[in-house]
C-alpha cells in the first residue's frame, strides 16, 4: 500500500512563497504520475498540477501556471510544489495524490489511486 504524507504548508502573506512535499513510502514512486490539488473552505477539490514519472512533463491549472512549480526527485520519493506570488486565493488545503495506471497527466481526481492527508495552506492579505 502506498502512503503518501505532505508538509510544508503554513502562513504567509500575499506574495510570499512556500515550499510543500509530499513523501512516498510503499509502491514503485518512479513510476507514478503525480499531482497536487488543493480544496479551499467551501469549495470542491480542484486540481492544481501534474508531474510524468520521469519528470519529463507537467501541466498546470490556469491559475496557478507560472507561479507554482512541481517536481519530484524519485530516488527520495518525493513531490514537490514550488509556490510563488501566492495570493490570498491560493489559501485552501493542499493534498498530493498518485497515479499507478496512467502516464497521462490527468486533472480529474478519479484518476489517481492514492491520496495524502492534506496541507493547509494560508495566505493573509
């Protein structure tokens, strides 16, 4: 069984960056497409950004595309999210979720088969 386990969300204000991971123990972390969502108060789980096994492709919502950015080192199991100019707007819970079966980049959440816990993020005006 995968487990996946996020950290680095925390307070900052509006412009400010933030640096989340999300470690992997169990399964075979090199070949899982990877992503990160996120879910604010209210509001259903949105996808946020996508990551190829090999790190070789990424895909981005809209909203955040040029100020997030997400990697992975597979010889430590683990994805990042590289969070520029957040803005009050990007305040919500973030999770990190794998994908076994696929190595399209999907951004619909009933594609992916494992899922962490979540990290708050919060981003003060």
């Amino acid at each position: 069984q995968v487990q996946l386990v996020e950290s680095g969300g925390g307070l900052v204000q509006a412009g400010g960056s933030l640096r989340l991971s999300c470690a992997a123990s169990g399964g075979t972390f090199s070949s899982y497409t990877m992503g990160w969502f996120r879910q604010a108060p209210g509001k259903e789980r949105e996808f946020a950004a996508a990551l190829a096994w090999n790190g070789g492709c990424t895909y981005y919502a809209g909203s955040v595309k040029g100020r997030f950015t997400i990697s992975r080192d597979n010889a430590k199991k683990t994805v990042y999210l590289q969070m520029n100019s957040l803005k009050p707007e990007d305040t919500a819970v973030y999770y990190c979720a794998a994908d076994k079966h696929n190595i399209i980049l999907h951004t619909r959440l009933g594609e992916y088969d494992y899922w962490g816990q979540g990290t708050q993020v919060t981003v003060s005006s």
